[in-house]
C-alpha cells in the first residue's frame, strides 16, 4: 500500500529538499528562457541611467536583449533589441550607431549610449525613439505587403518602481505593482527613487545563477564563510516567504528579536559590553571589508559615540543616538533622510529578495542589492552584479559606470569575495553523485527554498519536498 503524499506547508516550515537539477541540467537552462524569463517581472536598470530623451540602455538576459530607452521627458518604452528584417541586434556587441557600447568579451552584459533614432549596421534599416521604422531600403521592392506592425520593434512591458526600471516580456503580465507586492510596500518608506549609483560592479562567474544568489539570500553561511564578522553580532536569522519573494532578518534562538529596529535590520546594535565601541568597530569594518551596507556619515558618527554617550548606556539608547547623530550630520550637508519609523525599519528586517533574481538589504540612505542572470543558456555560468546606492547632496551625484572584475577576487570588496569564493566550489559539488539533494535550515534558509517552489511554478519541476 503506497504512503499519501506529504504536503508541503504554505511557510515552508518543515525540513525539506529539492534536487539539483535547476543547477545543473542544460535541457532547465534552456527551458528557462521561455517558462521563466519571458515571463516574469525583472530589474533591468535605473530611471536616472535614461537621463535625456533619447537615452537607451539594453538588458540582456538568456537569448534575448532588451532596449530601453527614454522617449520624451516623462516616458520610457522598451522593445526587443532585434531589427524586424533579418533579426541582426540593434544595439550590442559592434552594432553600430551609438555610443558607449562595451567591449565585445563583455558585450553579454549591457550597452549605453544616446541617440535620436535606431539604425540597423546590416541594411540600413532605421527606426525612431517609438521603434516605429522611418527608413527602409528599397521598400517598394516588397510590392506594398510592408505595413507599421510588421516593420516596426517588438514592444515589451516596462515600468519603474523604487527608481528602478522593470521589463517583462510577456504581453499579458499582471502589473508591475501587483507583482512586486508585498516587498514594494515595506520598501516603500526608504525611497530608493531619490538614491543614485555609488557603485556598480560585475562578472561572469563559473557557477549557475542561482547558486550566486543563494549566496546571498540568508545570513546562516556567516560563522563559516565571514568569521571576522562573528565577534559584533550574532547572525541567527528568522526567514518567510512573502508569495514569490523572500524576507529575513536578524532573530534570537527564542525568537524575540523580530520587531525591533536595534536588532533585525542591517545597521542593528552589536553585541558586547559596550555598545559605543562595537557600533563604531562593526561600521568600519562594514565600510571597510563591503563598502556598503553603511554610509560615511553612519561610519563617523558612529566614531563619536565614546565621546558622546557615557559608559554603560544601554545599546538601544546607543542605537537611537548613534541614528539620529547621522540624520543630523547628513541633514547638515543637504541630504534629508525620509521618515520610517521603528516599526517600519524593523518590518523591512534585514533583506528581501524579488523573485527571481534581486536581493535589496535596505537602510535609510543607502541600499545594497545583488542582480544575478543566466549567462546565455550555460547552466555553468552567470552574470553577477553587486550594486550599492547612496543618497546624495543635491548636484553631487557621482558618475558611474560599470566595473567589470570577473572572478578576480582581489577586484570585489572583502566579504563580497568570500561569497564569491563558495560559488564555484558549489557548482562543482551539485555535480557530485555523493549529493542526494539540497538540505537547507527549515528556518533560517526559507527564503532559498522559497526561490525553488517559485521555480517549480513556472518550469514545472523541482518543487521541494518533505524529507523522508
């Protein structure tokens, strides 16, 4: 008599499993383009990169490339980066007719520039900022059988939310605002739309997409992969899933940390004796080893504490301090904090990840995110991005561009490099035929199982399990 199937909780709260397939497998990569990422909302760029009419970035992601550009003072329109007579790409790897086209061995990654109309460098075919087509060779040669449908780009959904532009390729999607719910209303508050680019790194990484975003989806990897950074916190994390996407942030074993802004999000008060000197050491060790995850302002203000706050004041008095020093600090050189409130910060936690392949660790003026995608369809191989965001006094915005450091560790921030440094080493055991299956902390790690029961949805496989 066969045992009833296990059901799998809506929360994920029990120990599960899922095979190794969708790390591995070329026929789930290729699969992917068309049940996955035809189909679902994804991060393609910043609203501030398409500044003047006529801008345009592209997004490239599997076997198709996306342009984006900016059509007039207030609209952006997005087509498939693809001339409609003999499929050449517009925009890319020596297409000709714009600037700011990178090198060819990084031509997988994206193109910039600006211009006032789309010409193909095979034919000649031209087309305006609407992707309708303005100029074709000889067209009377096809007897009248041109019309506007057939001639001009493919148009894909686009949108912004957080100053981030959103595209999906499928004519049919639910909105952009639907989609992103419930991340977008407890990220609200933080309003990423007036931040800008501190910096912006990528590579290309031996190792399938989700096994780079993985590494950054849960705190649980810290005692093994960020020892250094054990000695100012514990990392224990509570994780949820949150429909599609995933949320997580700093916990207690009891579970009691949940609702404190001092304890579960990314600026949270350390441990030890004194508060004073393990904010002011952990701050620097952030901006020292990431670069993110904290600003200058909270790094000097949180150097002062010992001077401003006597010995024995309680770490949450600390914290209050220390955050309302640096309000003031940047208040003073003209960058106004937006108003979250406690309940709102403690709320946001420590990350949330956007189905399928953003994590956001928010803080007040800044935010720090990674952006992973397949690299073609090579189930061994990714483009992974590290992006921070700060604000900014009015006109001193820096201007930035892509970095591209590849595998080099010694090119990515220290604790960055660590998770880099697991990467490889991963895709290599997922191959292994002594891994019977993924095993992750039923609750610190939901937010990666959570990503595996939203792939199953789409490609129709690879659901988690319970264990036997």
């Amino acid at each position: 008599m066969n045992k009833p199937e296990k059901i799998v909780s809506a929360d994920l709260s029990e120990p599960l499993t899922f095979p190794a397939e969708a790390y591995i497998s070329r026929d789930y990569a290729e699969a992917e383009a068309d049940r996955l990422w035809s189909k679902v909302w994804q991060h393609a760029g910043r609203v501030e990169e398409l500044a003047e009419v006529g801008s345009y970035i592209t997004y490239n992601i599997a076997h198709d490339s996306i342009l984006i550009v900016r059509t007039g003072p207030d609209t952006i329109k997005a087509y498939h980066n693809v001339c409609p007579h003999r499929a050449r790409r517009l925009v890319g790897n020596n297409a000709g007719g714009g600037q700011g086209v990178l090198p060819q061995s990084k031509g997988e990654h994206s193109a910039c520039g600006r211009q006032g109309a789309f010409t193909c460098a095979y034919h000649a075919w031209t087309f305006d900022l609407d992707g309708k087509a303005t100029h074709i060779l000889d067209k009377d040669d096809w007897q009248g059988a041109l019309n506007e449908e057939r001639t001009s780009l493919t148009p894909v959904q686009v949108d912004t939310w957080g100053g981030w532009i959103w595209i999906n390729m499928d004519p049919g999607a639910r909105p952009l605002r639907d989609y992103l719910e419930p991340v977008a209303s407890l990220l609200d508050p933080f309003e990423f739309e007036k931040m800008r680019y501190r910096f912006r790194q990528w590579g290309v990484f031996d190792c399938n997409w989700k096994v780079a975003l993985e590494a950054f989806l849960e705190p649980y990897h810290v005692a093994g992969t960020h020892p250094q950074l054990t000695k100012y916190g514990d990392f224990y994390a509570w994780s949820r899933t949150l429909g599609l996407h995933g949320h997580d942030g700093y916990d207690t074993k009891d579970h009691t940390a949940e609702g404190s802004a001092d304890r579960t999000t990314v600026h949270r008060a350390p441990k030890g004796k004194d508060a004073r000197v393990n904010i002011a050491r952990m701050q620097q060790e952030f901006w020292d080893t990431i670069g993110a995850s904290t600003t200058e302002t909270l790094v000097q203000a949180a150097q002062r504490l010992v001077d401003e706050l006597p010995e024995g004041t309680p770490p949450q008095q600390v914290h209050h301090h220390w955050i309302m020093a640096a309000k003031a600090d940047d208040a003073a050189r003209g960058v106004i904090w937006p108003e979250i409130s406690d309940e709102q910060m403690s709320q946001a936690g420590l990350a949330l990840s956007v189905f399928p392949n953003m994590n956001i660790l928010p803080g007040p003026t800044f935010a720090l995110y990674y952006r992973v995608r397949p690299y073609g369809s090579d189930p061994d191989k990714c483009i992974y991005e590290a992006i921070a965001l700060d604000r900014f006094p009015p006109g001193e915005e820096p201007k930035t561009e892509w970095v591209f450091a590849d595998q080099d560790l010694t090119a990515w921030p220290h604790v960055i490099a660590q998770d880099i440094s697991n990467m490889i080493e991963v895709q290599r055991g997922l191959k292994s035929r002594g891994f019977r299956g993924n095993l992750p902390n039923p609750w610190q790690e939901r937010k990666v199982t959570n990503l595996h029961r939203g792939l199953a949805k789409y490609m129709g496989i690879g659901a988690p399990r319970p264990l036997d």
